[in-house]
C-alpha cells in the first residue's frame, strides 16, 4: 500500500478527475458535455452539493436544473396531499359520527392526569412502570419451568421487567414537580 501512496501524481486535496491531455485540442465545454459534474473553468470535479468549484470558485452550472426538479417534486408532492385531503375529511367525519359510551371518557389520558395529580412526564413513566410489573406478573402466566435451566431464565425474565419497572417509577418521582405542600 506504500508504494501506491508515494507513486501517486496529484496531491491529496486535488480533485482526481483532471482531463488527459488530448492529442488535438478539444474546448473544455464539448469535453464536459458527458461529465456534469466537473467544472468548465478548472475541469476538477464538483462536490457533493457544492454550488461553486472548490478549486477556481466558478459557478456550479447544473444547479438550475436541480432547483426545477425540487420545484417539480414540491409540486408533486402538493398534489398528492391534495388529493388524499378528501379522503382524510371523510375518514374524520365517520369517527366523529361514532357513538361512544358516557363512561369512556374517564379513560381519556387528560381525565386520568388531572385524577391522579400528577404531571404529563411523571404520568407516562407510571403508566410504563405499571405495564413492566403487568409483564412480571404475566411471565408466571405464560411459561412453565420444568427444569432448573427454565426455571433460571424465568426468573431473570422476571427481574429484567422489575428493573424496568423500578427505573421507570423512579423516573416518574424525578419527573413529578414538588406539591403546593413541599414549597415551605
């Protein structure tokens, strides 16, 4: 690999695609014609989003054309959203037209806070905590050991979801600001 580095001819900060000399000369723009990402001025090749050669500072000449199909996707891209928009209102309409029972309202996550008394971040990490000690409790439901190899997974099972379920209740006691009470 040494060898390679000491017989190169460009140096590391040059751009690797300069034009071979030519036997007759051929102007730089017909050279060009199939390389669009190389510059007019300098022939060293453009990079990557670059909108002037890092070499001589010329103005990037394809970047028109790229501005066109941004504009081309935006409108696209508008277009679809305007036709799925229909489709969206309608699906909303039904929902609203559903009838729901007077006790489901109590579920409403809102309902629930201002029940317990306890911030937004502190509610979710109880919430959490309680599904973890759901899923230890739910393991004994699931799975049998019956050998002492089962038995061992189990239980590591199990203290996996407690963990989990003691982080995120002491998550849910940093979250909770203090109470009226504790200002004093």
């Amino acid at each position: 690999m040494a060898e390679v580095v000491h017989d190169a001819q460009q140096e590391f900060w040059r751009s690797p695609t300069v034009l071979p000399v030519a036997a007759e000369p051929i102007s730089p723009i017909a050279s060009l014609q199939g390389m669009t990402d190389a510059c007019a001025d300098c022939h060293s090749e453009f990079m990557i989003g670059a909108r002037f050669c890092h070499t001589c500072g010329l103005r990037r000449p394809a970047l028109g054309k790229a501005d066109t199909s941004v504009r081309d996707a935006a409108g696209l891209l508008a277009r679809s959203v305007a036709s799925v928009r229909p489709w969206v209102d309608s699906v909303a309409a039904y929902w609203r037209e559903i009838s729901f029972p007077d006790w489901l309202h109590y579920l409403h996550f809102h309902e629930i806070k201002r029940w317990v008394g306890l911030p937004t971040g502190a509610l979710i990490a109880f919430m959490i905590g309680l599904g973890c000690v759901a899923g230890a409790m739910g393991i004994s439901l699931f799975y049998r050991a019956s050998n002492l190899a089962e038995f061992q997974a189990i239980q590591m099972w199990r203290i996996e979801w407690l963990l989990a379920a003691t982080a995120s209740f002491v998550a849910g006691i940093l979250l909770k600001g203090p109470s009226d009470g504790d200002s004093e």
